[in-house]
C-alpha cells in the first residue's frame, strides 16, 4: 500500500474544514495539506440536513467567515444558502481542489520514532483502504455522528399506518401536502420544521415533552449595509459582526447571572405573541435555566404566527403508544396524524469515531483532558475544531485554525517536530467537555474527554476571551511540551505506557 506524505491532513470539508484550508493557506503557505470528506460534498452539516425550513440557528454575521463575509442581509439564513456560501468560499480560494471525496478516516496513529501520524481512510463503496502520513492532524468533523439520528423507543411504533420520518434523512419525495403532521420534539429543529411545513399540509402539531425557550428575533440586519455608505467595506462589516457578537456574549451572561429575570423576559415576549388559548406557563415554561440548554431562535416569530393563524398548534405531553391513526397521549388525548417527525435530536460521535493510537497505545479519549478547547491531553501534533455552544460555532473553529498555524510556524521557526498537552497539576479537578444539559449531549459526553477546572483546560465559552489567548497569546505555557524527533521520544513513550 503506499503511502501519501502531506504537512498537515485536515478531516471534513464542512464549515471549520474549509475555514481551516483557508488559514493553511494564508498563514502557512509553504505546507502540503489535503481535506479528507467522508461524504461527496462540501457543507457538512448544511449539506446533510436537507429538512423544509432549515436555517442558522446563528447570526450569519458570526457563522460567515470573517475573511469571507456573509454579505446578505439575511442574518438568518435558509440552509441551501448557506450549502452555496460555503461552496462559494471553497472554490474562490481554491480549497476545492484540496478536498479528497468519499474518504471516511477510521483509524490515526501516532509514531513518535517519526514524529508522524500515519492515517487510514475507507475510500468508496469498495472501502478501499488508503494511507496517509503526516505532521499534523486537524479534525474539524464536528461531534454528530451523520449516519445515525436519535429516536427513543415509541410502543406501538410499528403499528402506525403512515409515515415516520427523522429529519437528519428527510426523503426528497416526501409529499406532506393536505396531510395532518405530528412533530415530535421541541428543540430547534421542531420549532423550525413547524411553521415551514404549514404552508401545505393540512395541519402541523408540536408534541413536547417539556418546554424549551424560545425567542423571536429578526431574521435581516442591515448593519453592515448602512456602515457600508460611509466606511470601506472591510470595516462595515467587521462592525456588523462585532456587534453580534457581544450582543450574544451580553445575552449569555445575563441568563446566567440572572436567570429569573431572564425567565421573566423571556416568559413576557412568548406571552405577548400567543393566542389568548394557548397558556404561556404550559407550553413554553421549562423547567431549567435559561442556557442550561441551548435557546430556540425563531425568526420574525414565525412558530407564533403559525400558532395564532391556526395552522399550527402545541402539545405538551408524554407519549402513551403509536396507534394506526396517530398517537395516544398519557392524558388520554389521540393526536391524528399522516406522517410523523421524530425531531428528537442528533447522536454525538467523539472525534468522528475514530480509533486512535500513540506509539502503539490506544487513546481512551474520556481519560484525557482538553486543551484549551481545541487538543488533547498526551496526544501529540492534533487539534479538534470544537465551536462554542453559546455562539456561532465558526468563531471558535476560526480561532482554532489560527491558532493550529501558529503552532506549526513556531515549531518550524526552532526546528521542533512535536507539541503536545499536559497536565501536571495535581489538583486539578475533571468536568464534563461541553456544559450543557441538553438531552443529545448528557447521552454521549462520557465518551469524550474532560475539561478542567482552571485555564488552560477550561472551556470558557468567551469570544473575546479566547481571542486574546489563542490568536496574541503564547503558545508556549506550562503546560504545551515542545520536543525534536529522537530527543523528546521516551518521555512521551513513558507516559503513554504509564
């Protein structure tokens, strides 16, 4: 088998890996670099979920790249647009033509004799196997797994004479026109699906088994349009993007440092777009804190125009059993239905799944710790592009990917050959990766690894303080070991075995 030598191989062609191809590009542009995609197209999540009505749940002002700016007005944008700006941006800049199709990595080791990974992907419906080799891995494949959704067990499920649809595979036939639809969930996907399918089926019901909140926004911006009058485009629209940027920052802190007001807020603006028969504290009271799961965003309102029009309506129950008409709630009632949408979340996958291996031992990825949100503990020359769960994911990936080439500059500047995480300090203690109590993230977080309870191993979930560390701020600390191939060798073999 041979064997294709690159500087850096870079996993998923979706939003962070063509962001990442740009930055190798820009600020390394002496390094060989390949894009490694499992699927057959570029977009990642927006090109696999193909749902009526799928949107940002992001101002595009932050989710657009700020070397490439999202110049619509639309700060919320359908996904088809979004499929084309990502596509767009790959092929301007030529990131196109680094991108390898079809090629699904399951396997990653690490050789510390060769300061290398060595890298197997399935290639194809044959899943031929092909190796690559290189200095450092990027995997930039987010953390849901795309070939399986999350559906829990509904008694009687077989019974149901219409049709049940997932929206992770939503059937490019699928006819809904004049059907009465049953969506099950009450997350962002339920409360975008909602409103979009009324316009022709016959009836569109959200069943819930608890609240989540949801807030109304508007769904254009014309900052960067009207700055664009009098200031160069450049600065127009990094004013545009700064300004939703510490609107979300300023959000999140007041929800948590404040979250009775915040549910009153909240709590005050569903209630003011309701019909008088549908009661606030039933539907659109949860039971946590505003942030400990992520917000529902709503454009221009649309779920409570739907809601008020008629065209829409609420359940908030628990399931009994699928019956051949419909479903039979624990209350009695029996919701008829067509076609039913289990909208019931997303399964996570750690690291894209893969197996990984450091000098023959294998990585138990729960026993690490995350490194300043974006590599891992005694696993050297790898970086994750893991985005914030409070604000567009790109902000994050975009620091990342800044961060990953100034590492590979420094080491190439001191004739270095590896860096890797570690964690000396005792008392340290361990917290889940990802702070949210979200259903889809407390049934898959024991597979990832930890963060800790002080920086460098804390995630804090702040643009601006990341900003400063990851793009003006050291990359050397207390914590990163740098090492030349044959010098450093041992003492990560030891540490490894230990």
């Amino acid at each position: 088998m041979t064997t294709e030598t690159l500087d850096v191989l870079v996993v998923g062609a979706g939003l962070s890996g063509i962001g990442a191809g740009y930055h190798l590009q820009n600020r390394c542009p002496g390094k060989t670099y390949a894009i490694l995609e499992a699927r057959d197209a570029i977009g990642g999540t927006w090109d696999l979920f193909r749902y009526p009505g799928i949107r940002s749940d992001s101002d595009m002002f932050t989710l657009g790249y700020a070397f490439h700016p999202w110049e619509d007005g639309k700060a919320i944008a359908d996904g088809a647009s979004i499929r084309d700006y990502v596509r767009d941006t790959a092929d301007r800049y030529g990131i196109s033509d680094r991108i390898r199709f079809h090629h699904r990595v399951k396997r990653a080791s690490w050789s510390s004799a060769e300061a290398r990974w060595t890298v197997e992907a399935e290639v194809g419906e044959a899943r031929e196997t092909r190796r690559f080799s290189c200095r450092f891995l990027y995997l930039c494949s987010g953390y849901y797994d795309y070939h399986e959704g999350y559906t829990p067990h509904f008694e009687g499920r077989e019974s149901f004479t219409g049709e049940i649809v997932h929206p992770q595979f939503w059937p490019e036939d699928l006819d809904y026109t004049g059907k009465r639809v049953v969506v099950i969930g009450s997350g962002a996907t339920a409360v975008t699906l909602v409103p979009s399918m009324t316009d022709k089926a016959a009836h569109v019901t959200m069943l819930q088994r608890s609240p989540s909140y949801v807030l109304s926004l508007p769904d254009e911006d014309h900052t960067a349009e009207q700055l664009g009058r009098f200031l160069p485009k450049r600065f127009a629209f990094g004013a545009a993007r700064w300004k939703h940027v510490m609107l979300s920052m300023a959000f999140f802190q007041f929800c948590r440092r404040f979250p009775e007001r915040a549910k009153r807020m909240l709590r005050k603006q569903v209630a003011a777009q309701l019909p008088d028969h549908i009661d606030v504290d039933t539907h659109f009271r949860p039971s946590y804190n505003p942030w400990d799961q992520r917000l529902c965003f709503v454009p221009n309102g649309d779920l409570f125009k739907a809601l008020r029009a008629g065209t829409a309506s609420i359940a908030t129950d628990h399931i009994e059993r699928f019956t051949p008409e419909g479903i039979r709630l624990q209350s009695g009632e029996t919701l008829a239905a067509d076609i039913i949408v289990t909208a019931t979340g997303l399964k996570m996958l750690a690291l894209g799944g893969i197996d990984f291996e450091v000098d023959g031992e294998a990585v138990t990825l729960p026993e690490h710790l995350s490194y300043k949100g974006m590599m891992i503990s005694e696993v050297p020359n790898m970086a994750i592009a893991l985005g914030y769960t409070n604000a567009s994911w790109t902000l994050k990936a975009d620091l990342t990917s800044m961060y990953v080439c100034r590492l590979l500059n420094h080491m190439d500047a001191r004739g270095l050959d590896y860096c890797l995480p570690r964690n000396d300090d005792p008392g340290l203690d361990e917290e889940p990766i990802i702070d949210l109590a979200a259903g889809y993230v407390l049934r898959a977080i024991d597979q990832f690894p930890k963060q800790g309870s002080k920086a460098p191993w804390k995630l804090y979930q702040n643009y601006v303080l990341d900003l400063l560390t990851l793009r003006y701020g050291s990359v050397r600390d207390d914590a990163m070991v740098f090492g030349r191939r044959g010098e450093g060798v041992s003492r990560v073999a030891r540490r490894q075995a230990a």
